[in-house]
C-alpha cells in the first residue's frame, strides 16, 4: 500500500484514527491525497484529521483546495438533506424510509459535513411503490431508469438531484441467493442503531467496498451498537441472511481503522463457512486501488469475495 493510501486510511476515521501515523507525507503528494481522499468519499475527515493542513507551509495550497472541494460536497449534501427531508414528509405513513446517505450523516458521524453523499436512496415496500411514485411525479420528479428492484428519478428543478427508490438493498439477483435487504426486515425500527449497522453492512459488502466510505460507515455503526441492540442485531442477521457479510465487514473494518468494538462484535456473531477466506481477500491496497490504476490488478480479489457472497 502506498503511503498515500496510509495517510487517507489513517485519516478517514471520523473520530481520530486509534492507529500508529504513517511516515510523513511528502509535499509533493499532497495533490493526490486530495484526489484520491475525494475519490473515496472521505474528504471531509482527511480535511480535519490531516496534520499537514492544520498549519501554514507546503501544504497551504493543497488545503485550500480541499477545502473548497469538500465546501462543494457539504453544500450539495446539505440541499439532498433537504429534499429528503421534504420527502419523508410526504412518505408519511407509507411503508418507506429513507437509507444511507442523510441518515447515516445525522445519526453516525460527530458532524453531518464529514459524510457526504450524491443522491437520496428511499428503500420502499414493493406494495407502497404505485403511491410513492404518486408522490414523487407530483414533487415534479420523472422517472429516468428502472430496474427490477430500482429506479432512479431525477428532479425536474434539477437533474443533478436523483431519487433512487428501492424495493431491496441487493439489486443483482446472483447476490440476493446470499442476502437480501427489504424494507420489512427492518420495519420495526428503520432508524435503530442495529438497523443502520445491517444497512451499511449490505450496502458496503454488496458494492465490494468500492470506496473507504463503506468501511467508515460500518464502523460508526458498529460504534453506536449498544449492548442491547444486539438481541435485534441477531434478528436483522437472519431476516436478511448477512451473518456472512456482516462478520466479515466488521473484521476489514476493525482491521482497517484498529477499532475493537468491531472485532468484539464480531466475535460475537462467531464463526461461518469462509469467512476466513473473505478475510484472505480483502485488504487496505484491495480497497483503496479501487479508483485508481491499480483496479485491474486487484479487482480479481473483490469478484471472488462476491462470489463467497453469492454462496453464504
């Protein structure tokens, strides 16, 4: 792993990383941990955690930019919050809740401003979706792409603002013979800390922890489990079938930030088939190559721990 993907590991942690900093960083590597922090979604934390931009000298310059950078993210997460908002509104008694993205910045993360996001996600009961569409051509939202289990619709105000509403959290059918996330799975309590931690969990492990974020995310989750949420943890578990994923979500994660309240989690759920395997798999360079160059050479990695997902 590159000394550049050390520095962005070591400062996406939200909360100040618990991990030894790497060797320092040289100036003229400064641009690319900006890129790259920016590529996987955790500019905001590097912005505040990077010891580098906390004084004037070579890195004033590369401050700025991150700064101004992560400014246009916050102020475009900020308006999805208030449209989101505007929608639960309306969603008002409706078997829907929005998931991801607004909620995971109120409810995991010490500011909303250190965990953007690009679009609203709505994970809806498949019998609510004829009223929830209702809802939203009449918020001036048209339909853009549909799929079996979502569809995108932007705002009419403004394109760039994307609705996406879901009937599961698994989209690809291969991936939902291992686990599957609907909306009742988690109707009893949408919000609840172990609802979130489920919900970061499919996503992230669904994706292949394409960004640092989805890491982030189950890390903060999992900081947020209390001891008395785990009876419903256990129930999420098996009403989605990501005993799997979740155990090896919370061991990359504690691996990745050196966090132990995920370790203990995950010692609690105890062992499964493979799982060890998936470990073997994933690694800090499997998941900060991929948005760089780096990709092609371990995407080989990620495929085969979809592969353990589809059969868990």
């Amino acid at each position: 792993m590159s000394l550049v993907d050390k520095w962005i590991v070591y400062c996406a942690d939200p909360v100040g990383s618990h991990t030894v900093p790497p060797h320092d960083l040289p100036p003229q590597l400064a641009g690319r941990l900006v890129d790259q922090a920016e590529s996987h979604r955790v500019l905001g934390a590097v912005l505040q955690n990077f010891p580098g931009f906390r004084q004037d000298g070579p890195f004033a310059a590369h401050w700025k930019s991150a700064r101004d950078r992560n400014r246009a993210n916050v102020a475009f997460s900020l308006m999805l919050t208030h449209e989101a908002d505007t929608l639960v509104e309306k969603l008002d008694g409706l078997r829907a809740t929005v998931v991801k993205g607004p909620t995971f910045a109120k409810k995991l993360y010490p500011s909303p401003t250190l965990r953007t996001f690009s679009d609203i996600d709505v994970l809806i009961d498949v019998d609510d979706q004829v009223e929830v569409e209702r809802i939203l051509k009449g918020l001036g939202y048209h339909l853009a792409e549909a799929s079996q289990h979502e569809f995108k619709w932007l705002s009419g105000a403004n394109e760039q603002v994307m609705v996406e509403v879901q009937t599961d959290l698994v989209h690809a059918e291969s991936l939902r013979r291992g686990m599957s996330l609907s909306y009742g799975s988690i109707a009893q309590s949408p919000d609840s800390s172990a609802s979130l931690l489920i919900i970061a969990v499919v996503h992230g492990a669904g994706h292949q922890y394409e960004y640092l974020q989805h890491l982030v995310d189950i890390c903060q989750a999992a900081r947020f489990l209390k001891p008395t949420d785990e009876a419903e943890l256990d129930r999420l578990l098996a009403a989605t079938n990501a005993r799997f994923a979740t155990l090896v979500s919370l061991l990359f994660a504690g691996r990745i930030f050196g966090e132990d309240r995920c370790n203990v989690l995950a010692r609690e759920i105890g062992s499964t088939p493979l799982h060890k395997l998936a470990a073997s798999l994933l690694d800090q360079t499997v998941i900060m190559s991929t948005t760089d160059q780096r990709r092609a050479s371990y995407n080989w990695r990620r495929q085969a721990f979809r592969l353990l997902l589809r059969n868990s």
